[in-house]
C-alpha cells in the first residue's frame, strides 16, 4: 500500500554520528514517525551505558564493540521534540528527536449489541469484565521479562498471504463512538490461511482470549515481540522455539472479529509498531558505521 512507503523509507535514511568524548553515538534517524522504531548504538569501550527517552529507560544490550538499545514510537505520543539522555560513566549525551504525526487514517465500524459488549462491556457484565481482566494480565504476562539479546538472524517476513483491510494506527470508531487506535496490520483471506512466525522466537502466549480468540504472542529477543489474532487454529505451545517462516497456526475469525483476517501485531513492551518497517529489513543494518 502506498501509505507505507515513508515507512519503509525510514530504514534507509543514514546513520549519523555525534561525537561525544570515547563513545559515538548513532542513530537510524533524528526524526521518528508515531509508531517506528529508534535504534540506537553507542560505540565505546566502556561498560553497558544507561539512558532515557522521553523520561523512560532506554535497555542496552551488548553489539559490536558497543552496545545497541531499541525504542518503539506509541502512536499516542504526542508529535514534538524530545530529548535523548545517555550516561557513559561520567559523561552525558544529549540529542533531540523529532516525533511526527503519523497522519493515521480513520475507520469506522458497526457491529451487533452482542459484539459491541466484548469491547464496551456495561457493568452488569461481570463475566465479560472478569474474563478481559484475566486476559490482559496473561498478556501483560507474556510482554514481562523479554529476551535480552536478539535471537533472529535475518529481516522479518510477512506472517500470510492475502488483502490489507485495516492499516496500522487506524483510529478506529466502532458504532460511532472512539474505540482505539488499530494495533496492527489485519490481512484478510479464507479461513484456514497458514500464519507462519516473522522470525526465530520464543513463543510466550498460545490461547484463546475473548477479543483477540485464538492468539499467539512471540518473542524475538531484543525487546521485540509479534503476535497473531483471530486464528482458528493453534499449532505452537508456550516455551516452543519457532523458525522464521514456521507455520504457527490458521487464520479464522475468533474473538472480535467480522471475518476471516489475521490481526498482526509487532511492538516493544513500550509501544506497538508498524510492522512493516520491520519486512524486509534487518534492523541491525540501520547501524552499519560509515567508512
Ligand atoms: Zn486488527
């Protein structure tokens, strides 16, 4: 689609080095969408450095002759500059980022009362609050205690084949009312569609949950994770190690859901991501030093 294409021109921009005492630091870009990923390298000999965005803690892990940190974009961060922090020893370097609007599209939905529930639950729907309820926390659950270091080897692939329905960041009106920004990518296509894994992982959630059905969430090491909606069929348990390509599951239409259509989610703990601008792309690429 070509709403995407300033995305996937993101990953080319140049790295570009500031100079800071012993470490350098380099970044894929200075100027960030809602919803893409900062990755970010500090070049030094020093031990692991420390850092913030936006006031949150950035998690260095160690990557050749320096240390690498990823940082996902949300889609609710408001579009300004922000100021980049990090810590080598004594040292401290400081750069700005420019968040931007992702000039997300909007869609609206209209559903059944029945379904509207699953997403608005009134408060005589005990059960329907308490099964949400238990299935944030396993969800919350399966984003605790990532993978530290990246245990993919090549750039992600797409998880199926078939149509775009709904784009990533679509603010979402269901019956009229604001519902929530769009997660992920929806592909739409018959039900029983292979869902493979968009790389090598860890899988950390594989069940049925009441709005999302049958998913399945996978980390990837590195703070980042996928997951995968709507499936009719699981084929993978938690604690399964999965290859890139390895089919996972089948597209259906379980839990909130108007058709067959995979929902597919790629995100940090922090925040959810466009997927695409991780197809095709291996992120470690965006750091490659200038000669
Ligand atoms: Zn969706």
């Amino acid at each position: 689609m070509v709403k995407f294409l300033g995305v996937i021109f993101l990953l080319v921009v140049l790295t570009f080095p500031a100079l800071a005492g012993e470490g350098i630091l380099y970044l894929n870009s200075g100027e960030l969408k809602q919803g893409e990923l900062l990755v970010l390298k500090v070049e030094t000999t020093e031990h692991a450095p420390t850092g913030t965005f936006r006031g949150v803690n950035l998690h260095f892990i160690p990557w050749e002759m320096g240390w690498v940190a990823f940082f996902g974009i949300s889609y609710w961060t408001q579009p300004g500059d922000y100021q980049l922090k990090i810590h080598l020893g004594e040292k401290e370097i400081t750069r700005t980022i420019v968040v931007l609007d992702g000039d997300f599209s909007e869609s609206h939905l209209t559903v059944s009362e029945e379904q509207e529930k699953l997403i608005r639950p009134s408060e005589e729907d005990k059960e329907i609050i308490e099964r949400r309820g238990r299935d944030q926390k396993a969800v919350q659950n399966a984003y605790s205690n990532p993978i530290t270091m990246p245990l993919w080897e090549e750039d992600f692939i797409l998880p199926t084949t078939g149509w775009r329905t709904t784009g990533f960041g679509h603010t979402r009106y269901v019956n009229n009312e604001l519902n929530n920004r769009h997660s992920g990518i929806d592909i739409a296509n018959e039900a029983g569609t292979p869902i493979k894994s968009v790389n090598q992982g860890k899988v950390k959630l594989a069940e049925d949950l009441l709005v999302t059905g049958k998913t399945i969430i996978i980390d990837h090491g590195g703070r980042i994770f996928s997951s995968y909606s709507h499936l009719s069929k699981i084929e993978v348990v938690v604690g399964d190690m999965v290859e890139r390509g390895q089919k996972i599951g089948e597209m259906g239409s379980t839990g909130f859901s108007t058709g067959p259509h995979l929902h597919w989610v790629i995100r940090t703990p922090e925040a959810f991501l466009d997927p695409d601008q991780f197809v095709g792309n291996d992120i470690f690429s965006l750091l490659d030093i200038p000669e």
